[in-house]
C-alpha cells in the first residue's frame, strides 16, 4: 500500500479479488455488508458516532475527480501529474486549510484533497471510483474513462470508515 501515514490503516478492510470485474466485486461488497447490517441488526440503518448511517443498497457511486470538482468548484484541467498541477493543488489545500506533510506529490494532495472534501461528506456507504492513475499506478487502467487517466479502483467511506477497492 502506498500510503505516506497509516493511520487510516487502523480503520479499513481491503478487498482484492483476482479476475473478477470491478463491478462485480462492488456488487459483492455491498450485497456482504448490507446483509451483514440487516442480519445484526435486524435494520439497513446504524448509529455509529452519533449518525444513522443507511446500508440499504444500492450504495451511491461517485467518480473521484469529478467529485472533488464538484465539492471544490474548479475545473482539474490537463495532465495531473505536471507542475502546474502541483502548483493548483497545492494552492487549493492551502486555501481550504487542508495540510499535507511532505513530500507533496500530486497524489498525496489529492488524496488529502478527496479524503477532506469527497470522503468525509460521505456518511452513508459511497463507492468513491476511478482514482486517477498517479494514486494508484499499479491498478488496472480504466478502459472508458478519457482524459484523467483512471483507474479500476475504488474505495468505499461511510462516516469515517475506508474500504478499497481495486480490479
């Protein structure tokens, strides 16, 4: 795992299964966990620090930039790994106060970016896919995805929890 700091460590579950398609991997996952709550708990709904957290499938879908644009009001132009997108992010984690230790690669201020503005608005189970290729060069390319460079890649947060997600 290429993470910097491992505290999120601590709180997720990493699911990696060979030569099944994405999609059908996300589909296990949210059939597991929302049978699993339901089975427990005899409801879709939790409470988990202080929020209901609602597991009835299916889980939201959202694509990572796209979904950092939309929380941040900006457009993520071009080649995300240049200098000046380094530069842009930079200027964005310092304007919304979001800090990140060095080194400040691309993909550590996005990260920080998407764990502050996407992942932590995501109170109920949200699968956050298409992780640009920077974040995850390991994983499989996004055949559809134009542009950004995506990645088969996903994480799930709800209130603070991580599950990832690769194909």
């Amino acid at each position: 795992m290429a993470y910097a700091d491992y505290e999120d460590l601590l709180r997720m579950v990493e699911l990696s299964i060979a030569l099944f398609p994405l999609s059908e991997a996300l589909q296990q996952t949210e059939d597991m966990l929302s049978h699993m709550v339901k089975k427990l708990t005899g409801s879709y709904q939790i409470v988990y620090n202080d929020q209901t957290i609602d597991f009835t499938p299916p889980f939201k879908r959202v694509r990572m930039i796209q979904a950092l644009e939309d929380a941040l009001d900006v457009k993520l132009s071009g080649d995300l790994d240049s200098s000046d997108m380094n530069a842009m992010l930079l200027d964005l984690c310092n304007k919304h106060n979001v800090t990140c230790p060095p080194p400040m690669t691309n993909a550590r201020l996005l990260d920080k970016l998407v764990g502050a503005f996407v992942e932590s608005k995501c109170i109920n189970p949200t699968f956050v896919m298409d992780h640009p290729i920077i974040m995850s060069p390991l994983a499989r390319n996004h055949r559809n995805c134009s542009g950004k460079r995506a990645t088969l890649r996903s994480r799930l947060p709800s209130s603070g929890l991580t599950i990832p997600f690769q194909d």
